[in-house]
C-alpha cells in the first residue's frame, strides 16, 4: 500500500466515523452549519496532501479537528470586524482546542444538531434531509433519491435551511417537552432514513457502519425521550431488519430475499430487544407510522418462526398505515402483501395500477421488482422481463442485481 493510499484510508475513517460528530461540534458555537462543513471540508482536502508526505498522525481525529477550526477561525474572521468577532473567536477557539488534545471527550452535539435542523423556522421538507447531510454527509444526490425528489431542488432546500439556522441563530439543544412533539417526527425521520441507505446499499463498504450509527442515534433518542412511543417504535423497526442482516446473503454472497431466509441466522436477541421495545410502545401511546412499520416487521417475523401464514393481518396494518401517510411506497408494500391474499391479479389491478401513474415510481427500482414478480406469477413473461429489466438498471447493489438478473434468466428460459 502506497504512502498516499493509506493516507486516503486514513482520512476515510475518520470521515466515516466522525464526521458527524466533528460537524455538529464545529457549528455548535457559530451556529453555521454550511461554515463548519467547509472548514470540515477543507481540512479533509489538507489531509489529502499533507498525510501522504508527513504521515498519517496518531490522531488523525485531532489533526482534522485542528485544521477545520483554523479554517473555521479565517472565515469568521474574513466576514466579521476584528472587534465584533474576537470575543466569539476566542470561545470557539479555546473550546476546540481543548477537544482536539482529547477527541474521544469531544461532547457529541449531534442531537442537538439534528433538533436544530428540526426547528419550526426550517421548512418541512428540508429537516430530514438537513439532518443527513450534515450528521453523515451524505450528498444532495443521495438524499433527493431517498425522498424520491429532483437533486436540484433539494440542493436549493438544503441551502435555505443552513441558511436560516445561522441567519436565525437557532439553538442547538434538545427542545422543552411542549416544542418535542413537532420536532421529534423530523428527527425520527431523519434517523431511519439513514439506517435505509445503510440497509439498502449492502455492497457499499460504509453502508453497515451508516446503519450502526441510525442504531446508535435511535438508542440515544430513546434514552433521552423514554416516555416517547414513536422513538421506541423506530428503534424496534430497525432491530427487526439488523436481526435478519446475517441471513441476507448466502456463502457466495447472492442476495436472499425474506421468505427464503434461514431464520436460524437471524439474531434472536435483537429480536427479543424490538419485541419488547414494540409492546412498550404500543401501552405508552397512540399507534404512529414507525410502530405500525415495526407491527409489520414483527408479522413478518412470526409468519417466519412459526410457519403460520399471517399475510391478512399484514395487510390490515398496511391498510393503517397507508391511511395515516397516503405514502406510495407503502401502497406499493401493501400491493405485494395483498398479492400474498388476493392474488398477484387482484394487486395488479388494484393498487399497483394506481401506482403506474405515480411519476415518482418510475426511478424507484423497488416498484419495477415487485412488478416484475406479480406479472411473473401470473405468466405475463414479456411484461415482467420488460419490468425486470427496468429494475436491473435501477439497481446499485452488486448482489440484488445479480439475483434480478437470475429472476430474468429463470422467466426468459421458462
């Protein structure tokens, strides 16, 4: 491994485990949340060049924090006077510079980063994307493909909302209990669409650490909120789908989808911990999005241990939850399940016919797969290969191609 290599990996760590964390700590005094990911960037960028010839340091953590707060420290000097920014310069300063001797006592303001994003000044529909790029770093791109919106348009949403946070000098803290409640879904959001990206993109090396942290920041909400259903809801909603990670892929590698899983590979304690975390939030509140999602995942999960078909209760909890979200992913979820009930005729016809006309479907590589199978089931072999096809194209995991692409060769060849 090359000097410059190794560098690279270096700086790949560090972005990957802490950039959150280092973001939501550089913005947490200036409230400038654009500011600190330059500066952030822009240390990266000098580690780049400099770690290759000098060497990856000891602590590469403090080295990046070091440089962004100097970086940080210019640019409130270039758009301040000497006097107005010097007092404010010298708090930040002596804060960060305290932290980068120590980074593992670093104070983790991510939190408190991700309610500010949430706060009633910033757009509804900037929030959870606002939490993503700035606590994982993930792109515009990325993001507008997660909410199914034009990466144009969430590019100009992200730059409004860091926008007003510094304009408006919103406070990065966890709020009372009387502001939580319009917060809380945001962040809640937030957090499992972080875990989706780490739980969809399995062949991205840094996919399964994105989805530890969603655990992590789901464990930590719920800490700090216990009495909240809808948080303990998210977190059984994610246990349930890292309990079956192992099981996911055979020896080979090739994908494996649900209900051709070996449960014995499943994790029952992660099982049991999202049990019960269901059943606590099911007593302490009124039934949300995420604790029906997790009464799916629990359905799913029981049909499997137990080999007791269970699909009409499913459905009954799609039918609830698509009557709270008006979602077309959930229709589409529901789709498939009534295919499990009615028939792969009867979802066709029905709900995946309505979804046809959706122009958000037509880049969402799960409505082509799901199309594919139910016309499949029904002997429609030029409409599923066409449907499969489409899928394929969509897809980015190296090992979900590979089994549509041997869906498509079993149909082709039948």
């Amino acid at each position: 491994m090359t000097d410059a290599d190794a560098a690279a990996r270096a700086a790949e760590r560090v972005a990957r485990d802490s950039y959150g964390r280092l973001v939501a700590f550089l913005a947490a005094r200036t409230r400038d949340v654009a500011s600190a990911e330059d500066a952030l960037g822009e240390a990266f960028a000098a580690a780049l060049r400099v770690w290759p010839t000098d060497g990856v340091p000891a602590n590469p953590d403090a080295w990046i924090l070091t440089v962004a707060r100097r970086r940080q420290t210019d640019s409130i000097r270039r758009r301040e006077t000497r006097t107005a920014a010097e007092a404010h310069m010298r708090l930040v300063v002596d804060e960060i510079v305290a932290a980068a001797g120590e980074p593992e006592s670093i104070p983790d303001r991510r939190l408190a980063l991700m309610f500010a994003c949430a706060h009633p000044a910033i757009e509804r529909g900037a929030r959870a994307p606002l939490m993503l790029q700035t606590i994982l770093g993930l792109t515009a791109e990325e993001i507008a493909a997660a909410f199914l919106v034009p990466p144009a348009a969430m590019g100009q949403r992200l730059v409004r909302a860091k926008t007003r946070i510094r304009d408006t000098g919103i406070p990065f803290r966890v709020p009372e209990k009387e502001e939580l409640a319009e917060r809380l879904e945001s962040v809640l959001d937030a957090i499992y669409a972080a875990y989706s990206k780490g739980w969809n993109e399995v062949g991205d090396a840094g996919a399964p650490e994105i989805a530890e942290e969603a655990v992590w920041l789901g464990w930590l909400v719920v800490s700090l909120l216990p009495d909240e259903p809808e948080a303990k809801g998210m977190l059984a909603l994610m246990l349930y789908a890292e309990s079956r990670r192992s099981a996911r892929h055979d020896a080979t590698g090739a994908y494996v989808p649900l209900d051709e899983q070996d449960t014995r590979l499943w994790d029952g304690s992660q099982i049991a911990i999202a049990e019960k975390l269901l059943r606590e939030a099911s007593r302490s509140g009124p039934t949300g999005r995420y604790q029906l999602e997790a009464a799916i995942q629990s359905a799913h999960t029981a049909r499997r241990m137990t080999g007791v078909a269970n699909w009409p209760i499913v459905v009954a909890l799609y039918d609830h939850l698509l009557a709270l979200t008006s979602s077309p992913v959930v229709a589409l979820n529901r789709a498939v399940a009534l295919a499990e009930v009615e028939g792969a005729d009867a979802a066709l016809s029905g709900a995946m016919a309505s979804l046809a006309n959706d122009k958000r479907m037509l880049g969402y590589q799960p409505y082509w797969a799901a199309r594919g199978h139910l016309l499949a089931r029904l002997g429609r072999t030029a409409e599923a290969g066409e449907a499969f096809t489409v899928a394929i194209g969509l897809t980015t995991d190296e090992a979900a191609r590979a089994y549509l692409q041997r869906q498509l060769a079993e149909l082709q060849q039948s």
